[in-house]
C-alpha cells in the first residue's frame, strides 16, 4: 500500500484543472491520458478504467507503464474499482453488481470487470504481476506491477 507521498500534483484534463489554484506542496497539472502521462512512482485511477474499453484500458495502462519504475524501485499502477465476483452472491450484493452493469451499458462504452478480465487486461499491457485487494463487497484496490 501507500507509504509515502507519491507525487505534488493530481492530473486530469485541462478543462477540468483551469483556474484551480495549487499551493507550495500541490500544483494541478492537466492533460490527456491517451498522449501522455506525468512521471510518477506510482498512478492511481479511482473510478476511471470502468469507463473505458478493454483496448483503451490497455492504451491507458501502456503509458502508464512507460513512466513508473520498476517494480524493485516501488513502480505501480494503483486502481480502485469495482472487481465482480463469479462466485455466487447474495440477494444485495447482486443487485448492486447488475445495478452498475446496466448503468455502464447505457452510458459509456466501459464495464465492470471481473478478476479474470483484469488478470487480461494487465497481462495485454505487458504488466508483470498484480494483487487484488477486496475492500468493501465488490469493490478492491488492485495494484499492478511493471
């Protein structure tokens, strides 16, 4: 997990970051995830690749794995997301999983993934190793090695 401060700024697109005002240990820095990423020890996406096809995620990750360092230097990709279970589930914790399923569906071209999904999605970005770490029901933060 994290054990130190990895980084002065959060990146997100530049429409989003105008205007925002930083301090002496913050700058807001903004961009396209598709061109290019900032050099990092490690990423985090909280509640972003659900959003993405498997391709983009693989384009996402690609990046993201050119600016990290390796793994012994304490290089990783950080994600909180939503890892659907294919073991049986109970009554609310279904719902819930079909509840953002057909969300997904109807709003973006992304979906939720299972640990089979992601386990392709970081072995297609050429990813070395990854640990799921369930948090709350279905969702997990997942770190992933370079």
């Amino acid at each position: 997990m994290l054990t130190r401060d990895l980084g002065p700024y959060p990146f997100n697109l530049p429409q989003v970051v105008k205007g925002l005002e930083g301090s002496k240990n913050l700058s807001f820095v903004g961009g396209d995830m598709f061109e290019s990423i900032p050099k990092a020890h490690a990423v985090l996406f909280k509640w972003v690749l659900h959003n993405w096809s498997d391709e983009e995620c693989v384009e996402i990750l690609k990046r993201c794995k050119e600016v990290i360092p390796t793994k012994e230097n304490g290089g990783k990709v950080i994600i909180i997301e939503i890892v659907l279970k294919d073991e049986e589930l109970g009554n609310k914790t279904l719902e819930t999983q079909l509840f953002y399923d057909m969300f997904e569906f109807t709003t973006a071209k992304g979906r939720r993934r299972s640990k089979k999904d992601w386990a392709k999605l970081f072995h297609d970005a050429c990813f070395s190793g990854y640990k799921i770490y369930p948090v709350l029901e279905i969702r997990s933060i997942i770190e992933v090695y370079p």
